[in-house]
C-alpha cells in the first residue's frame, strides 16, 4: 500500500499533455496542486505527411513496392515521453522532489520507464497505469489514492 504523502510529486500525463502535481496535505487526504504543465502540439500523421508514399523498383520487369512513410504522430509521442524524462531528471537532479508517482496510460509509462534516468527511477514510489489527465483535480485525488491502495 503506498500512499502520496506531504512532498510527493504526481506526474499525469498522455501521449500530448502532462501536469506536474505535488501533494500539499498528508497521505490520508491528499490536495494536489498543479506545478508545472506540459502541452504538445500533435496533429494526426495525415496533417503532418507532405507527400505520398515512396516507390522501389522490384526485381521483376515493371514491378514496384511501397514504402511505408514516417509516422510523425506516433514520433512525436515517443519523443514527447523523452521530453519529460528530461524535465524529471533536472528536477530531481536539482533535489525539487523526492518522491514520485507516475500515472499515465499503459503505452506512455512504458516509454517513459524506457527513458527514466536512475536518479529519478529511483525516486519512483508508485505507478499507475490510468488516464487522467481529461479529470479534474478532486477526481484524480481520489482515484490516485484508491489504485495506490490496491496495489
């Protein structure tokens, strides 16, 4: 059971937007209050394509394949995750925290273990594997200390 006690930091975020959050009241009763947002600007791939699909010449006589092109969506995802393990490891490394809890959805947490530097790894106290940042503060509150609960 763990709990997000007086000093924790909370970071909720999706694959385009992220709230820096830290708990002001005690454990039983959290009060988190924004610190730090993070937003991304992510068009669909379509929006941010320029061209069709390249062509190859096959072996064959008049035979030609597809390329596949460049997802830039799901690149700026990626790259957005490494972002904010960036932001996270000059914050800890500057000692603005020393608790964390992550809560994002199953995808992102991934990416973003990927890219944890250890100095903020292991600062790391709970995870939860939920999107919340479309919920408003009070809701988060609760819903963060009920699936730390159950873990």
């Amino acid at each position: 059971m763990t709990q997000i006690e007086n000093g924790t930091w909370v970071l909720v975020a999706d694959s385009e937007k992220a709230l820096f959050l830290e708990n002001v009241a005690d454990g039983e009763n959290p009060h988190l209050i924004v610190t730090r947002e993070e937003e991304q600007e992510n068009p669909s791939d379509h929006e941010q394509s320029a061209n069709r699909p390249g062509r190859m010449n096959d072996t064959g006589v008049q035979q030609r394949s597809s390329l596949d092109d460049t997802d830039w969506h799901e690149l700026a995802k990626e790259r957005f995750a490494s972002d904010l393990a960036d932001i996270l490891y000059k914050k800890a490394h500057k000692g603005a925290f020393d608790k964390i809890v992550i809560a994002c959805p199953p995808q992102l947490l991934g990416d973003l273990r990927h890219e944890l530097h250890k100095e903020v790894e292991s600062r790391v106290v709970g995870e939860v594997k939920k999107l919340l940042t479309n919920h408003p503060l009070d809701e988060m509150e609760k819903i963060l200390k009920e699936e730390l609960e159950a873990a």
